[in-house]
C-alpha cells in the first residue's frame, strides 16, 4: 500500500513509518526538519521518499502536494500525526500561539484531505486517520487551544463520518492517552505506553471501519469513566503521571 503520514521526524510518526516501511509499504513522510528526515531515511531506507513540509505554510504544502502528484503517488492510507501542544496562557492569552496551534494541528490537518478526498472518491477507497488526543475531552493549565484544536479534529471527522458513510471511505481517528514522547518524557507510571506500542495500534486501525479509537486501554477507559469529574479536581489527581516542564 501506499501511505502517507504528517510529522514522521520523532515520536509515534517515527516509530510508525519504521514499521511500515518494514513491513513493505511504500511510505512518503513529512516533516518541518529536514535533518531528522534524512537521518530517517538512511536509517530505514526501503520504499520511504520524505519531504521537508511546513503544515504553517499553505505554498509548502501545495509543492508537497504536486511532488506527490508528480510521482504519481496518490495514497491509500494517510495518517494525520502531525500536531504540536505550544504553550498559550503563561501570561494572559497569547493569541499568536493560540493561532499557531489551530493552524497546525487543524488546518494543517484537514488540508491533506481536502486534497486527496476527491481521489479517494473516484475509486471508492481509501483510509484517513487523524490522530487526536483524549485532550479533547478536557481543557489543560497550559494551553487551551491544544484540547480545544484536537476537540476540533476529532469533531471534524465525526461530520465526514456522518457526510460520507457509503463512499468506501474510512474516517477514522485515534484519541491517544499518554504515550512516551517529548510531552511524557519524564514520567515512568506503567500508564504511559511506549511509542511503538501506539504505532502498533494505528497499524491495527487500517483494518476497522470508521469509527473512533482510543488507546492504551487502561488509561483511557479510567479517563472516560472520570469525565464526571470536574475539571480541577481531574487536572489535580492525574498531575503525577506528568513531568515538570516548568
């Protein structure tokens, strides 16, 4: 298969496009630093072709865009990992970073589908997988847009679930936990799942219809039953699972 995934250079996108591109899938990765792609590519080889793409810059995306087009790789899966939680409420609101984080993690999101949707529509397949966050569900100390962008993605493809429901299409998106990445780096609580282990769960998703997902599954299915919790009393007793970032 042919697939194609945002924000390959670290963390779950990393771990995801080595799998892949082991398993023999040809794979086209992006990411904003052009360093980590190519130290990727050396270091999997195979069927991988990586771009340097700036989800911030509409142009960069539209080149990457024709790139693709012009080698005629027009994907089957295409995994929206890419997503950034910048800080916003340090002193007040700052709107530019507020800005910065929808534009990444939303526009930069639902713009690769805008662009492949009508070819998935003309041969009646195909696989989108936005990867959300169970952030989505509840508003952080640090940033509000983070929760709030990956509440809008997730809403997002709720509507195209409900647009789109016998196109062949699958809408799919996966609402992570904690994983083992740069935001966890610090905890060691048995809760937190290495990346590989989420890279393995996307994998599983290719095979499911569309619908929402959420992994791992012990913090996840404790996170849900929590939602009737308050905000702060939540925020207060799951704060050790996290590592001091100030």
């Amino acid at each position: 298969m042919k697939i194609f995934i945002t924000g390959v250079s670290s963390g779950i996108g990393r771990e995801l496009t080595k799998k892949l591109v082991g398993q023999g899938h040809e794979v086209w990765g992006i990411a904003r630093r052009i360093e980590l792609l190519e130290k990727l590519k050396q270091e999997v080889g195979g069927k991988l072709k990586v771009s340097e793409c700036d989800l911030l810059d509409k142009s960069d995306m539209a080149a990457t865009v024709k790139k693709l087009r012009d080698e005629n790789f027009i994907p089957d899966i295409i995994i929206l990992n890419a997503g950034d939680h910048i800080e916003d409420t340090k002193a007040g609101l700052d709107l530019y970073a507020f800005e910065k984080t929808f534009d990444l993690n939303v526009t930069g999101a639902m713009f690769w589908v805008s662009e492949f949707l009508p070819n998935f529509f003309t041969r009646k397949s195909g696989s989108i997988i936005a990867i959300s966050s169970t952030s989505a569900y509840r508003p952080g100390l640090k940033s509000v847009a983070y929760p709030a962008s990956k509440a809008a993605l997730s809403m997002a493809f709720r509507g195209l679930r409900l647009k789109y429901p016998n196109k062949g299409i699958n809408f799919n998106t996966v609402h992570f936990g904690p994983i083992r990445t740069r935001l966890w780096a610090g905890s060691k609580s048995f809760l937190i799942r290495p990346a590989g282990e989420a890279a393995d769960f996307i994998i599983s998703v290719f095979q499911k219809k569309s619908g929402t997902f959420f992994f791992p599954f012990l913090s996840t299915f404790l996170f849900r039953l929590s939602l009737l919790l308050p905000d702060r009393l939540f925020t207060f007793s799951t704060g050790f699972l996290k590592k001091d970032q100030d």
